[in-house]
C-alpha cells in the first residue's frame, strides 16, 4: 500500500514538473525552439534565435505587389514566371489559401495571404520581419501563473500586450492574434501605434480591433486591422509573445517577412524570400514586355497574355527578358 502511494505521489510530483516545464514556455519559444522551428531559415538571426531577413532584401518588396508575390510563390521555384495563366493571381485561395507547394516531405515554403482587413493607408506598402503577440480570453488561474513568473523573471512592468511591443526593433512588423475578436476593444490607440511606427518604422497587423481611428490616421504608416472601435483593450491575456500565431486562415511564425498592400497581407517564411524575389522580378518583366506589345495595338489579347503564342514573339519576349534581367544584376 505505501509503495502504491509513494507511486502515485511520484507520479504526480512528476506532473507537478512537466506542468511547470510547459507553463515556463506559454509566453515565448526559446531560442533553440525558434532555431527548430525555422530550421530552413538560410539567414542570420536575431539574439533569440528569431530569423532575420537581410534588409536589401526586404527593400525589393517595395516594387512587388500581392499579385507578383503570391504568382511568383505558385511558381515553387520551377515554372517561369513568363507564361502564367490568365488571372495569375486569382488561383491562390483568398483568407489563406498556401501558395508554392504544400508543407513537410521537402516541398516549397508555402506563402499565405489573409485578406478582409481595413486598411489604414491602402496606399501604403507594409513590409517587415513578423514579432507576434498572441492574445486569449482572460482565464485568471492562468493569467495569474503567467503574471507570477514573469514577475519572478525579474520584470517590474506586469506582462500584458505592451510587454511584445517592447521588444520592437527597426524592419519589426508587430501581428497581433486576437482571434478577430472586436469586443475585446482596441488593442492599440493613437498613443501606441505612434510609438511602433517611431520605433519599427513600419506598422501593424492586428487580427482584432483598434482605437483611436481619427488620430491613428493622422500618421504615415502602414497599418491592418478588422474594425475600429472606441474602448480600450479589456479581458484578453498574453499566451504568447514570439510564438506561432494564427491570422485568418495562416500561421505566421516569427521573422516571417510581412507583406501588405492594397489588397492584403503575405506572410512569407524566411527560405522562401529570395526565390520570391527572383520570381517576382521576371513576372514584372513579363508584364512590362506585355504592355509595350499592348500600347501597338497590333495584337489579340490572346496573342500576348498570358504567354505569346507565335514562336517569333516568344524568342523576341526570351531576349528582352534576358535583356532585363542582365541590367538588374
């Protein structure tokens, strides 16, 4: 009898442990979780293992649009961008559909757009490395476990959704999973969002609320979010700072470069940028080939887009892409 209660005492102190281990890591991954989980990422990283794509490569988004983007990610690196089909962008999913292969056994990274936003200035591109702040509906037995051992991590500020903008470096696009909840009221106001502009110089993607509309407005950044509403954030908790977080229908982890423009947001994964970028870059010389053939009026639709058929039309299309892509390098 004293052996099977010895047992059980074990048992459950053991529990008592895994439970603690798991609870130590609901606020952010560790860096050698960061490094396992974006294994593929081909760059160099930030102090907490978190990737970070180099910034010449993110000033190239700032000539791509949504359609060169998510066109370029079907390609998975094979098909020329030279021949997509009619309405090139129009095949990926819309709220999250993947593009350029599936995930696991070796296939493309995928890309994937969320759209449905209110966009704070659809003029104005987003482009950044992900910091992701995950909030749930507060449940005070873990809010309160969460807030004793942040406090005992030597934080004097208690943990709330300030706690991830803290930590915003200059490229950083902070996205919020609020789980699109508008009742939860604004996650950030004028005050706030002025400050990641100041310290990112980019902007936010908040799958939830903000407030403060008229004067957010009044600043040039980019900023993507579901609804406007007067209240303060009340009645959400961090589950997560920097840990994988789901925005419609994507998950997005963090360093994956954001991309927002009129239409809505990618998220990319870090080993898929530069074949992107690559793509994006002969899919603009498409389009461009394809309108000076345009502006002759001489030519069908079908003539041209979104392949040209005649052989002597190709090869002209083959050596100005070749042309093209030869200046650029």
């Amino acid at each position: 009898m004293r052996r099977a209660m010895l047992a059980i005492v074990g048992v459950c102190v053991l529990a008592l442990f895994v439970a603690v281990d798991a609870r130590g890591q609901i606020n952010s991954l560790t860096r050698e979780e960061m490094i396992k989980y974006t294994a593929a990422n081909p760059f160099d990283r930030f102090p907490d293992g978190r990737p970070k794509v180099p910034d010449a490569l993110l000033e190239r988004f700032k000539d791509m649009s949504a359609e060169e983007v998510m066109g370029a990610g079907r390609s998975g690196g094979g098909a020329p961008a030279a021949a997509p089909g009619p309405g090139r962008a129009g095949g990926a999913a819309r709220g999250g559909g993947a593009a350029g292969g599936g995930q696991g056994g070796g296939g493309a990274a995928s890309v994937t757009y969320v759209d449905g936003w209110q966009i704070l200035h659809p003029g104005k591109k987003l482009i950044g490395r992900a910091v992701t702040l995950q909030l749930m509906p507060t449940r005070a037995e873990i809010a309160s476990v969460d807030a004793a051992e942040w406090k005992q991590k030597g934080n004097e500020v208690p943990l709330n959704h300030q706690s991830a903008l803290d930590i915003l470096q200059p490229g950083d696009v902070i996205v919020v999973d609020a789980g699109g909840d508008l009742g939860a009221g604004g996650i950030v106001g004028d005050n706030l969002a002025y400050y990641i502009w100041k310290k990112t110089g980019t902007g936010f993607v908040i799958d939830g609320a903000i407030r403060d509309l008229e004067g957010v407005r009044t600043f040039d950044m980019s900023g993507y979010y579901r609804g406007a509403v007067p209240p303060a954030i009340t009645g959400l908790m961090v589950t997560g700072i920097n840990v994988p977080v789901r925005i419609g229908k994507a998950t997005v982890m963090p360093g994956d470069v954001v991309f927002g423009d009129s239409e809505g947001v990618n998220f990319i994964p870090p080993q898929a940028v530069q074949r992107l970028v690559d793509a994006a870059r002969t899919t603009h010389i498409h389009d461009e080939w394809t309108r000076k053939k345009f502006d002759t009026r001489k030519y069908k639709s079908t003539d041209i887009y979104g392949s040209p058929r005649d052989p002597a039309l190709r090869k002209e299309y083959d050596e100005y892409l070749k042309e093209q892509l030869s200046k650029q390098k």
